[in-house]
C-alpha cells in the first residue's frame, strides 16, 4: 500500500469515526484529498467510484447516532461536494438519475438522524 492509500484511508477512518471531533477541518482536508484522487483517476468510472465512496463515508457518518451531533452536521454541510462533482461528471440519463437517487437518499436520511 503506497503512503498516499494509507493516509487517505486514515483520514477516511478518522472522519467516518469521529476520532478528533474536535478537528471538523478533517473533513474538508479528506474530500481534498479525495477530489486529488479522483482526478488522477485513468477513467471517468475511477472518477465516479472515487466521488461515490467519499458520499457514503459522509452519508454513513451523518446517518450514525453515536458520532456527536456536531460532527454529523458538519459531514452533512460537505457532502455537496462529492455529489457536485458526480454531477459535473454525469453525462447520461443513467448517470444523472444516479444523482437524483443520492440526493433524495441524503434529503429521506439527513431529515431522519439529524
């Protein structure tokens, strides 16, 4: 595993955990990261793939009742960033209707367990 997996996947971790709450700076650094990754991605799939995992890692994180409140809305006021670059990255019906899938997921979710 090359150094740049790795601490991706540690700052991955640590917001999917919340293990510094008290860093919500953390999560803009991931989706930096993140959004680097993506485009040094060889396929608009990597892309796509790369921009999905980040969504979920968020979606996942505002949707855990145990993360403190405060880290969940943080993770919720980013995820417009994945989900933004999937949309410039949608082409086709099926990609867009992927798009309107995430967000209503996000708006049924967020409403939910925040």
């Amino acid at each position: 595993m090359n150094t740049v997996t790795h601490n991706l996947g540690t700052l991955e971790n640590s917001v999917r955990h919340a293990t510094d709450p008290d860093q919500p700076g953390n999560i803009s650094r991931y989706l930096t990261k993140m959004e680097a990754c993506a485009e040094q991605a060889q396929t608009l799939s990597d892309q796509r793939s790369i921009y999905l995992r980040a969504y979920k890692t968020l979606l996942e994180t505002v949707c855990d009742s145990l993360i403190d409140r405060h880290w969940r809305v943080n993770c919720l006021n980013q995820i417009y960033r994945p989900i933004f670059a999937m949309k410039r990255l949608a082409s086709t019906p099926t990609d867009k209707a992927q798009i309107r899938t995430l967000r209503a997921e996000l708006a049924r979710l967020s409403h939910y367990f925040l």
